[in-house]
C-alpha cells in the first residue's frame, strides 16, 4: 500500500503514503467524526473572519461558509463518506469541501492548525455535553425531589455500617441525593466557566503573521474570550480533565443510590419495587426479576474514573506544546459522557417508577432498636443525665430487650425501671419510629416537616431555573 500517493494533506515534503499499519494506529476519524458538528462550528467562524480582516475574500468566505453547510447536512443525513487515508475529521471535512467549492476550499485553512483546530472543537463538545449533562442532572433532581415530597413522612430505617441506626424519612434519604447532584452541577458549571476560552488563532503552537481577530472568532463561538497563551491554548486538555473529575464524582453519586436500589429491591429488604419497565427476568429462574438498569448504573463509574485516569497519563510528562498523544484524549471522553448520560437517563425514569413498600420500610425501622439514641436524649433531657452516662443505661435497657427478644418500645415500664428507677411511662412517647422522626428537627434532619418543605424549595427552584432557559 505504501506506493500510494502520499496524502494531498502535505503531500510535498512526502513521496510514499504510509503504510498499513501507520494509517490504523494514526487515524482518528474513527471516532473523531463526533466533532463535525463542532468542527464545521470552527471553521464556519474561522472563516468569517478570515474575511472580515482581508485575509481571504468575502466571495472565497461564502463559498466555504456555503460548502460547510452542505457538508454539514451530509452528515446529519448520512451520507457523508469518512475516510480513514484523509486520517481525521478536520481533513476529511477539509477535502469534501474542496470537491464542493474547488481551490477556494484551500484557504480555510490560513492562520489555523489541526492544532487549535481540534483543541477548539474538543473545547466546544465537551462544553455542548456539560450543557447537556447539566440538564439531564436537573431531570434526576426533579424526579427525586418529587419523591421526596411525596414521601416526606413515609419512615425508612437510616443505616450507618448497613446496619440500622436511627430512623429517618425515606424523602429525606432521597434528597441527600439532590444535594449530591447540586454539588455535581456545581462543578461542571465551574469547569465550564474555565473551559470557556477560545484556543482559536493559537495555530500550530506559536501564533501567526496573519492579522486575524481572535476575539471575533471566540465571540462567534460563544466563548468568553481568547486564551492569552497559544503555547497552552494547543497543548493543555485540563478542561477535559475537570469535566471528567466531575463526571467521575457525579457517577459515583449514581453508584451509591444505585447500589442502594438493588438492596432496597431485595426481598429480604424489599422496601421498593421498581417497574417492569426497569427490571428483567431470567432466562431460567421463572421468579427473578433484576434490577440490571441499577446494577448498570452502579458499574458504568468504571468506565468513566476509566477515562479520567486515561487521560492524566496520556497528560502526565507531555513536553509542550502539542503531541499525537493527544488524540487518545476523545474516545474515552466521549464514552465517558455517553456512558453518563445513559445513567442520568435510566436513574430517572428508575426513581419516577420507584414504589416504596411503606409497611415494610415502617417494620424494619421498628427493629433493631433503632430509638435507641431518643431513649438516651430522652434521659438526658427529662432526668438531666450526662450524655455518656445516658448512653450506658441505654445500652444496658437495649440489652434488656435483646434478652427478652422484643424492640424497645415492647419492653415493659418495670423492666426499664430495673436499669434505671426514675423513667417514667412519658419515655415511652419517645420510642415510636414516628416520634422519633418528627423529633429530628434541627436544621437539614429528618423531621417530615424539614422534608416537606425543603423537597418543595427544590421543586421551586428547579422550576425557577427551568424558567430561566
Ligand atoms: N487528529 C488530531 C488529534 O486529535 C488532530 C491534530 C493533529 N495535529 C497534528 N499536528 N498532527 O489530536
């Protein structure tokens, strides 16, 4: 194959085409096709500008503008044929356009690089899937804050080790998660404000001769401003970087409410049942049903801390400015926040479908003598103990209870007074799960009030800023 002519690319400097195996391990079009949209972006921008400052003329401009477009609904339509001698996206779209418009096509090109060709296009992807992510998040708040509200006193078992420990408010559970995500917005909004410069104009690493307008080319391209040092604007992939961090945190967020779904659906636990929609049955066992949309949604975090660490190795050690290395910093990305997406999309539709199994939630919050702690704040605050000792009278009630095999609240009045002689029946009002929820009232506890009404903040909010797009 190498007696091919060489790519027309750059073709003066080279007399053969590479080989084979060159052309495999070379080319990105593969995957980097993802970026057409964005890459037309760039060069739709480049372009206008280019003219703008006399570099090209305006008729040369609105040939190219005009083949991008064309090349543009080639693609969407698919039809557009990729090839993978033409290597990547940039040039594959580059020579389509040259079979549109001709010669004309040859000047786009002036002042730019594949260097910050790509590292604009990557910039612009991975700022489209934040915004999109962004939104996706806000779709999983609305289903859980839904929850919540609905479910502001239906009572649950909280769990410290997985064993029961105090008991708390299913909506309270779910809004936790809320809070998570809130957090997980948070950061990809931080990383999308530091992700939005425009490496544009960098060219290959050191600028150029050409009177072009970076600032245009960032304005049209909705980025805040230009980055100031084309060294860096070719070369870093930290925007990547941060938008995986937060990708990776999100999904183990994801992770954990999953996990918990699968344990929750158990029969031996059986607090929900999730839909059919949600769930599979089993090729053999006639009785399964699985929750595998959790348990996809507990591992995709594989995948995606995958990519993040993928690429700080591909990063560690890189000598500025740019080096082939980088191009394995797409196809993991972009799986990244598919596989995300998938999760987003799944956890939502799983928790809309959620049916908490309220009689069970209520007898397993019951067990385990989880009032245990307000039996110990009760001592403290009606017989003005010290906490600690509080806590070993408790303990020894507790172990008054476990002898007798019955919960707490089913220990008689003389038992407890043979542990301590001045509890009074009044400790019993104490002992219910209910009471103890309601009692839960400092500021972010469990009390069903402090649910209710921070599930319906969230709703507001969310409302307000849906409002708002
Ligand atoms: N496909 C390349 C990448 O993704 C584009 C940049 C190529 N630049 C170069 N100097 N060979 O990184």
């Amino acid at each position: 194959m190498t007696d091919k002519p060489a790519n027309t690319m750059w073709g003066g400097r080279f007399a053969m085409s590479p080989a084979e195996i060159m052309q495999e391990i070379n080319a990105s079009i593969g995957f980097d096709k993802q970026l057409a949209p964005q890459d037309i972006r760039g060069s739709k921008a480049h372009a206008a500008m280019l003219a703008e400052a006399g570099i090209i003329t305006k008729s040369d401009a609105r040939e190219i503008a005009k083949g991008l477009d064309k090349i543009k609904a080639e693609i969407d339509a698919g039809t557009f044929e990729f090839s993978r001698a033409l290597e990547d996206v940039h040039m594959n779209v580059e020579n389509r356009l040259k079979e549109l418009i001709g010669p004309a096509a040859g000047r786009l090109h002036t002042a730019r690089s594949r260097n910050d060709q790509v590292a604009t296009d990557f910039r612009l992807f991975v700022r489209d899937a934040i915004d999109g992510i962004d939104e996706a998040l806000a779709n999983v708040q609305q289903a859980l804050a839904e929850k919540a509200e609905a479910h502001a006193a239906t009572v649950m078992p909280g769990f410290t080790h997985l064993q029961p420990a105090q008991p708390v408010t299913f909506g309270h559970h779910l809004l936790a998660y809320v809070e998570m995500i809130a957090r997980d917005r948070g950061r990809f909004a931080d990383a999308r404000k530091r992700l939005n410069e425009s490496p544009l104009g960098s060219a290959a690493l050191a600028g150029t001769s050409f009177p072009i307008d970076r600032e245009q080319t960032a304005q049209a391209l909705g980025f805040d401003r230009p980055m100031a040092n084309s060294l860096d604007g070719v070369s870093d992939r930290d925007f990547a970087l941060e938008a995986l961090a937060a990708a990776t945190i999100t999904a183990v967020h994801f992770s954990r409410l999953a996990e918990e779904i699968v344990i929750w659906m158990t029969p031996q636990f059986g607090f929900v049942k999730l839909s059919d929609r949600f769930t599979t049955g089993s090729s053999i066992m006639p009785q399964k049903r699985n929750p595998d949309a959790a348990e996809l949604a507990r591992a995709k975090v594989g995948r995606i801390a995958a990519a993040f660490q993928g690429l700080v190795i591909v990063m560690k050690g890189l000598p500025l400015a740019y080096s082939k290395d980088m191009q394995e910093d797409k196809e993991t990305t972009f799986d990244a926040f598919s596989s995300l997406r998938l999760v987003m999309a799944a956890m939502a539709g799983m928790i809309a479908d959620l049916e908490p199994n309220a009689e069970a939630m209520r007898a397993a919050a019951g067990r385990g003598y989880s009032t245990a702690t307000d039996l110990a704040d009760w001592l403290v605050r009606e017989l003005k103990m010290p906490f600690r000792e509080a806590h070993h009278v408790t303990g020894s009630i507790v172990k008054a209870a476990e002898a007798k095999g019955v919960d707490l609240d089913q220990l008689s009045l003389s038992d407890m007074q043979a542990v301590e002689p001045r509890i009074t029946k009044a400790v019993f009002s104490v002992l219910s799960v209910e009471n103890s929820v309601k009692s839960r009232t400092s500021y972010g506890g469990t009390a069903p009030q402090n649910v209710a009404k921070m599930a319906r903040q969230w709703l507001r909010r969310l409302e307000k800023a849906r409002g708002k797009v």
